[in-house]
C-alpha cells in the first residue's frame, strides 16, 4: 500500500516536473511543496544524501522562481544554452564530488547505497543550478540523475517514486527537445522583427496556465 506521504510528494513532484518542462514559472511553487514532502520520505527510509538534497531543491526554488520571473533586468529569463567551458569541467567536478561525499556517508552513516545516493545529489544539484538559469542543457543532467534514481528508489521498495523518477526520464528527453525549439523559434522571431512581419511566441515561450 503506498503511504499517503509518498503519494503526496510523488503528485505535487510530477507537477512541477511536467510545469518545468513546459517552461512554466508555476514548476517552482509546486517544487517547494514537493521537496518538503519527499525530504520527509528520504529521511525514513535512510537515504540522507537525498534529504540534504531536497532541502537544498527548497531554497533554491526559491531563487529560481523569482530568477525566471524577474532575472532578466526586470523582465523574465529567456531560455538559454550553458556554456561549453562551463560545461566541461561540470562532469568531472561532479564525479569527484560524488565519491568524496559517498565516502562520508558510507563512513560516518548508515546509509543505503551512499555512493549512488550521493550521485543523484551532487548532479541533482548542477541540473537544478542549470534550470534556474533556463540552460537547456539542465535535461541532460536530469537524465543522468533519473537514470540512477529510479533503480535506486526501486531497491528501496519505493515503487511508486521509482516509477515516477522513471517517466520523469522520459519528461526530461521530451523536454530537452521542446527547450531546444522553444529557443529556436525565439532566436527566429528576434532574428526577422525588423523584417517581415512574423508571429510572435507566447511571452517568454512559457506555457500559459
């Protein structure tokens, strides 16, 4: 039977997961909500790694809504890429961060898989960095952190947030691709506003609720 405290972190989480991935400012209030309630999960079933990390989702969230609202001089933050020199030294940073933070749980704690746990932290952590600043390459990263999680959560017995780390898998492919549009059709529309004339987009590309 799915605890009533899982089945209420997996719904708000899926919420903003799906709102982040049609570029709606609304992922992030849905996120605090989310994290809070999975933070809670995390920490009964002895997955620290993740507690920490869904804190961290609450302040940032924080930060992200007012950034996608207001970053931009006033004005709503435009999709966006990384940078590529950014982007190159991100992985293998994050690689390290991983084992260090995995040895320490495994040293000083009793938590499960410590070195796994601590991977969909430390690149929850740079996928989350990447969405504040709407980088499209932040599904990437989300990819990698959903392919480690779902199996993990599974092995927990957490099957209904083992099933959703899997859709949000799928999400994330999905949504990477619509990102990677989105910031076309913008550079389109900004490229021909001197020409002819040409639709607009929706402000700010964003899925109106």
């Amino acid at each position: 039977m799915i605890a009533p405290l899982e089945l209420g972190a997996n719904t708000f989480t899926a919420g903003a997961i799906f709102l982040a991935g049609r570029n709606s400012v609304h992922t992030w209030w849905t996120g605090i909500v989310g994290c809070a309630l999975f933070g809670l999960l995390f920490y009964q079933a002895n997955l620290y790694a993740d507690v920490v990390l869904q804190a961290f989702f609450v302040i940032t969230s924080i930060l992200g809504w007012w950034k996608w609202a207001r970053g931009a001089h006033g004005e709503p933050l435009p999709i966006s890429h990384a940078n590529f020199a950014s982007l190159l030294w991100t992985v293998p940073v994050g690689v390290g961060a991983t084992a260090g933070y995995g040895a320490l749980l495994h040293l000083y704690t009793n938590a499960y898989a410590p070195f796994l746990d601590s991977a969909v932290l430390v690149f929850s952590v740079i996928g989350q960095v990447l969405l504040i600043q709407r980088r499209i390459e932040n599904w990437a990263f989300w990819l990698l952190v959903n392919t480690i999680a779902a199996p993990l959560y599974l092995s927990r017995g957490l099957y209904l947030t083992a099933a959703l780390y899997a859709a949000f898998w799928i999400n994330a492919l999905a949504s990477w691709m619509w990102w990677r549009k989105l910031a076309r059709d913008a550079a389109a529309f900004n490229a021909h506003a001197t020409g002819e004339p040409v639709r607009a987009p929706p402000r700010n590309a964003e899925c109106q609720p």
